[in-house]
C-alpha cells in the first residue's frame, strides 16, 4: 500500500499540468484486451524501450506471464531482461536519484498511468512527439506540452516536424504510420492491462451478477403478487 501511495504522489505533478489546460484532441486506443497477441507484442515493446527507465513494479513476471499466456521459458528468455527472478516484481534498475538528476525528476512508475491518465491519453501521448530545439532532449510533446522524456520510440516512427501550418511531416521511422500505430497500440493495451489485471474478470463477472438479480428480481416480484393477491 505504501508503494502504491507513493506512485500516486508521483503522479500528482503530471497531472495537475495536464489538467492545467492543454486541451488537446485525444486519439482513440481502440485497445482490445482479448487480443493476447497484441498484449504479447505490447509487453515485448515496453521491455525493449520503456523498462530501462519506468517500472511497472506492481505487477510480477510471472502473473503476466500467466495471463497472457506466455510459457516460463519464453518469459524468461524473451521479456527478463535483467537478472531478475520468474517470481519478482517488474521493477527497473535505473538508481532514483541518478534518473532525478539526468531527467530533472525520477521517471514515475507506469503500473497504473493508463488507469490514471486513461489509454487514449497514454496513445496520443505515444504518438505526440516532435522536434524542438528549445527542449533539453531536442522534442516536446502535443499532449503533454514541455515533457522532460526523450522520444524513446524515435527509431520506430522517426521524428515529427512541425510545419508552418501547424501540421507534422514525420520522417526516419523504421515503421510506417500504420506500423507505428499498431505498436503504439499495443504498448498501450500492455499498460491498460498493467493496471487493472484482473478487469476482464471483473467485466465477465459483472454479466453474471447482472443476470442473477434480474432473475431474482422476476421471482420477487412474482412472490409479491402470490402474497398480496388476496389484499387487493
């Protein structure tokens, strides 16, 4: 509970400088949690680029390994990318406060940001980087305006133009748009399943609890009618 308190306070900045008044137009996820392939892929993508800083260390291997579907060996050969144990927690090796120091502040803990931010939000955060001088990593970001991170995924979609017209010319990019979407896409339902495991659980539950009580509704309302016939 402490950890998690704390990954809520670390948050609270962002936040509060999103919510300062940079409205921008969010982009749907369109995330499918269904598709383990994509969540497989998302999961790849995220070790690759994003656990050299961020952690997502409310979470175990093995659980994700579990729930998507991923056999031991895999998980260890593929997506471990440290010495790190089937059973520890997913926690990256970058000391505090050397990344306080090279970033300007600690980079957050990424278990719950798409349950914080919203996956909209984490995509068109993914997908808003472009080229500016001004910035100590040479980019800024349209969604959230004078980010302290760099592109980490410049190689994949290249860099991001700003035309006099307001409008992007990206070049360089391993992937093409589409690609880059994709991987995007699959980084984000990565981090919405990250921070909410057990939510098509939850969701298929629900549909039983609902069914129940409208069962039990028809038989109560058939009970109060066998008892008060006779009153009316």
């Amino acid at each position: 509970m402490k950890k998690l308190l704390i990954a809520l306070v670390t948050l609270l900045p962002s936040l509060a400088m999103a919510a300062s008044g940079h409205n921008v137009h969010l982009e749907s996820a369109n995330v499918d949690l269904h598709d383990k392939a994509s969540l497989e892929r998302g999961l790849g993508l995220f070790q690759q680029y994003c656990s050299g800083c961020h952690s997502t260390q409310y979470q175990r291997y093995e659980r994700v390994a579990t729930d998507i579907g991923i056999s031991t060996d895999d998980m260890r050969s593929k997506y471990i990318l440290n010495d790190a144990k089937i059973g520890d927690l997913m926690e990256n090796a970058i000391p505090t406060a050397d990344a306080a120091k090279w970033f300007g502040a600690a980079p957050p803990d990424l278990t719950l940001v798409a349950r914080v931010r919203g996956e909209d939000w984490v995509y068109s955060y993914l997908k808003g980087f472009y080229a500016d001088e001004t910035r100590p990593f040479g980019v800024n970001n349209t969604v959230f305006p004078l980010v302290g991170m760099p592109h980490v995924l410049q190689d994949l979609q290249g860099l991001a133009v700003k035309q006099e017209d307001g409008t992007f010319v990206t070049t360089g990019g391993k992937l093409t748009p589409e690609e880059y979407d994709q991987a995007v896409r699959d980084i984000t339902g990565f981090l919405v399943y990250s921070a909410e495991p057990v939510q098509l659980e939850r969701k298929a539950l629900g549909v039983w609890v609902l069914g129940f009580l409208f069962i039990f509704f028809i038989i109560a309302y058939l009970l109060k009618k066998e008892y008060w016939k006779d009153v009316h």
